[in-house]
C-alpha cells in the first residue's frame, strides 16, 4: 500500500505546477458544481397508508433503492378489535415524502384525493368513539365507508369539528390562567 502511494505522490509532484492549480481549482468547481444538483436527488422516501377500518398504519421507507415495510398498530386498532367485527384491511393512501442527500423534504405528498379519514387523527378517533353511542359509531362507520366523498367528508367531520373546538377552548383556558 505504501508503494502505491509513494508512487501517487511521485505522479502528483511530476506535474507541472500550473496543472496542479488546474486540477485543484477543477476539482473544487466540480465539487461545488454537484452540491445544488445533489439537492434534487431523492435518496430517501417514506409513503404511508392507514386502515379505513382500524386504523393501522403501514409504512414503507426506501434509501437508496433498499425497502423496508413496517406495520404499526395502535389504541385504536385494539378498542376496533373489541368493538366491531373482523375485517380485511382495506388500505387508505395518506401520502408520501421524499428526502435528498442533506435530509431535507424535496417531494411533497403528491397528487391524487386522499380519503378525508387520513386528516382524522387516530386518538381523536379513539377518544370521540369511546363515548360514543352504538348508532353514532354504525353510522361513522358507514359515512366513512360510502362511495360518496360528500358522505364521508361529513362522517370524518362529525368527529373532527367537535374534537377541534374542543382543543380550541382548552387552549384558551390555559392562556388565560
């Protein structure tokens, strides 16, 4: 190893020294050429998608053409599993993001209508849910299982609107103290 680099070394001090210059000089544009291009370059993805019924995520990253799929369940897939009945998940997009070689987001969530469950989140849900009456919970679940995007627009916001309004005041309790 050391001969390789002696005779490197001999190369390198054989040049003229004008070409040195030239050659540090076009490194160093190349180099900064590369770093605003590098910043377009995706190297890292995530999308998601969530269970219409329970509400389990799966997500599925991809760095540098490596895939990894991952399955989360939370509070609410288990009150689901004891409150309604079984199901085949039936998978909603929620989007996707990528990332370039800084680690910063270039790729937003992309196009295409997401279901409106997917801007519920799952503890309000959960929360709302549990209190509520065994005809509210058949008929969100209905609302949100229509074909028609008025039906579920109303179903998710049935639980939302009251859940923000909620929030809402509580915060307003606690700056005025």
């Amino acid at each position: 190893m050391s001969a390789e680099r002696e005779q490197l070394k001999r190369f390198a001090f054989s040049l003229p020294p004008a070409r040195r210059v030239a050659l540090w000089i076009g490194g160093t544009v190349g180099f900064v050429f590369m770093l605003p291009i590098m910043f377009f370059v995706i190297v890292h993805s995530e999308a998601s998608s969530t269970c219409l019924y329970c509400r389990t995520e799966t997500k599925t990253a991809t760095t540098l053409g490596w895939r990894m799929d991952r399955t989360n369940e939370n509070a609410f897939t288990e009150w689901y599993r004891e409150h309604r009945p079984m199901h085949e998940h039936l998978w909603m997009w929620r989007g996707r993001v990528g990332y370039n070689i800084y680690g910063l987001p270039i790729q937003g969530r992309g196009c295409g209508g997401r279901h409106p469950i997917t801007d519920l989140p799952w503890k309000w849900e959960l929360e709302y849910l549990q209190t509520a009456s065994p005809e509210f919970v058949n008929g969100f679940f209905s609302g949100i299982l229509s074909t028609n995007r008025s039906a579920q627009r109303i179903a998710v916001r049935s639980i939302n609107d009251p859940m923000w309004e909620r929030t809402l005041s509580e915060y307003r309790h606690s700056q005025a103290k």
